[in-house]
C-alpha cells in the first residue's frame, strides 16, 4: 500500500531441497549444464532428474 492505492504483486518460483536445504532455481540466469550432466546443486544425479524437472 502507497500514496497511490494498494498494490499486490504475484510471482511463481522454483526450488528444490537437497539434503534438507532449499535452493532456488533462477530462471533468468543461463545454466551451461547440459541434460546428462551433474546436477550443479550438488545433488550427485544428473541434472535432467533433479533441478531440470523444475525449470
């Protein structure tokens, strides 16, 4: 809420949990992993089955 009125913004973002610590996904930032490589989460799987899953 401001001088101009009241205001609501929504947003819809993607993260993961490993090892019991979240980590968010940016989709405005370029991954230069490709689909069979390690997960750059640290995850130990490849990164099309785990942070890939939700871009």
């Amino acid at each position: 809420h401001d001088g101009q009125g009241e205001h609501a913004q929504h947003e819809r973002s993607a993260f993961v949990q490993h090892d019991g610590r979240w980590y968010f996904i940016d989709p405005s930032v370029p991954l230069r992993t490709g689909r069979n490589d390690p997960c750059p989460c640290g995850s130990d799987q490849k990164f099309k089955k785990c942070c890939a899953a939700y871009l």
